[in-house]
C-alpha cells in the first residue's frame, strides 16, 4: 500500500510554561501522514507531497519528515521561499492559531505538473485537505483539481478532509464551491460536524453525511468532537455513538482520528473496527500537549 498525503508542513510553536515556547513541526495532512505511519508500520509507504525553502528551518521540517520514516522524494523546493509558522494558544484543552504563512513555499506546491504526475502515478491513495487547496493561487488549485481527477480514474483512492478555515479562503462562496469539487473527485470524505454546519447549514451529522453522499458513491465519516459520529456507505447512514473525554489539547485530533480510519479501513477493518481505532487515537492524541504524540 502506497500513501500520498498532500498539503503543507509547518513549524509549531506551543506554549510551554511561561516564557517558554517548544517548536515542533506539524501541518494537518503532515499529522495525519505521521500517525498512518506509525500505524502501519511497514505495511504501508507513505510520502509527502510538499514543497519547502533551502533554508535550515525547511532543511528542520524535512529532516523530521524522514525520521518518521516517510519518503521525501515528493518534496520540492522554492529557494526563494521557506516553510510556514504558526502558533497555538490553548485555553481550557481549546485551542486558537495565530499564522505566518503568507510566503510558505507550500503554496508552490501544484505548480509542477510533472511532480503532480510522478506522484499520483506512485500511490495507491491520495490524502488532502481543504487547507491544501485554500493555500494555492486560483490556477494551482485548478492543476491540483484535474490532477486528482486523473487519478482517480486511473485507480488511485482519493480521501478528503473539508477542514475548513474561512481565513485562508478569498471568499465563502469560493470556498464552499471549491470544497464540494473536491469532495465530488474524492472516494472518502471525512469532514467535521461543526464546521460543516456552520459553512453548510447541516442540521445533524447525518444530514452532513448525506450532503456528501448524495450520489451513493462515497463513504462520508463526518466527526463530531469526540461525540457520535455519523458514517454513510452506498447511500445508507448509520449513526455510532462514541465516548467522549475532557481534552488536555484539541490540537490535531481530527487529523488522528482520519489517520486512524483510513489504516482501519487500508487493512480492511468493518466501519465499527475503524471507528472505534480512529476514536481511541483521537483521545490518546488530546489527553495530550502538541499534534503528534
């Protein structure tokens, strides 16, 4: 099995006991690569498609990335550039970002068709996000969009994490517009309730899960904060009820929970075996500080 996650690493600083600030490296499609990994082990190769500076902080980042044991060959660099930073502050197990990513090389990412090309034609499934996209220029995501589309219907599995963040996107109508593309090439959606109810006016989870599912065609697992999930297959919804736990930091858990899914799923797991490995690393990942545990 060959995993391709695309999006963008970043530096992560966390608030440590005052003054201090620790740096890591994170970024959502990067978190979910990292767990994957860690999951299966040898069982799967997993990549990293990103593009980063020639600076020591990028040289940091993918350095990192490879002693995770997740292949680097996808990576390109922009000299002219350098990775993103962002900043969380935590109040009560919440969490709020402040970011400096308006020159991230990572928003370079789709400009290479040929890398675009080599990379899809490597995997057997391809991960993004709606942060992926909402990072590129109008015309990258276009490049990015039919390159997915390619794929997918050359027999790679394309899964997509909603993931919205209205800040990065020009407006909502464009964000929205552009979600729903992506969603209708992907074969796995996996977005979040609230978010989705917010930008999309969803009543419920399900009602989420079959906006997504309107056509039969995909499986939606629409997470829920660590509260009941909802999981349309083949037009049917069903409704799981998970246990939910007081978080130390909610950095990240989404970005588990898809990791622990779609292993769940890659080794051929039920929905209720994946759901239950995709809830328990969730809650290992908030009952502590950072992304990666």
């Amino acid at each position: 099995m060959r995993f391709l996650s695309i999006g963008e690493a970043m530096l992560e600083l966390s608030e440590q006991q005052a003054p201090l600030w620790a740096m890591n490296v994170a970024g959502d499609t990067l978190n979910t690569a990292w767990h994957l990994k860690r999951l299966a082990g040898e069982a799967a190769e997993v990549a990293y498609f990103t593009a980063l500076g020639s600076d020591s902080f990028s040289a940091r980042i993918e350095g990192f990335i490879a002693d995770a044991g997740i292949d680097t060959r996808f990576i390109r660099h922009e000299a002219s550039r350098g990775p993103g930073l962002y900043a969380i502050s935590l109040r009560d197990g919440e969490r709020s970002f402040t970011y400096w990513r308006d020159h991230s090389a990572a928003k370079l990412l789709a400009d290479d068709e040929a890398t675009l090309a080599a990379a899809f034609g490597w995997a057997d499934m391809a991960y993004l996000s709606g942060i992926t996209l909402a990072i590129l220029a109008p015309e990258a995501r276009e490049r990015l969009l039919a390159a997915l589309a390619v794929a997918r219907e050359a027999g790679v599995t394309i899964a997509f994490d909603p993931n919205i963040r209205p800040r990065l996107w020009e407006s909502a109508e464009i964000m929205r517009a552009t979600l729903l593309r992506a969603a209708k090439v992907a074969d796995i959606v996996l977005p979040s309730f609230e978010d989705e109810a917010q930008h999309f006016g969803d009543a419920s989870p399900e009602d989420c899960a079959r906006r997504y599912d309107a056509d039969g065609s995909r499986e939606v697992v629409v997470k829920n904060g660590g509260r009941d999930v909802a999981v349309a297959m083949g037009g049917r919804c069903s409704h799981h009820a998970m246990r939910p736990i007081e978080p130390v930091d909610t950095t990240g858990a989404g970005d588990a929970f898809n990791a622990g899914w779609l292993f769940g799923r890659i080794r051929g797991g039920s929905p209720e075996e994946s759901l239950a490995g995709a809830h328990a690393l969730a809650t290992h990942v908030i009952s502590h500080k950072g992304a990666l545990v």
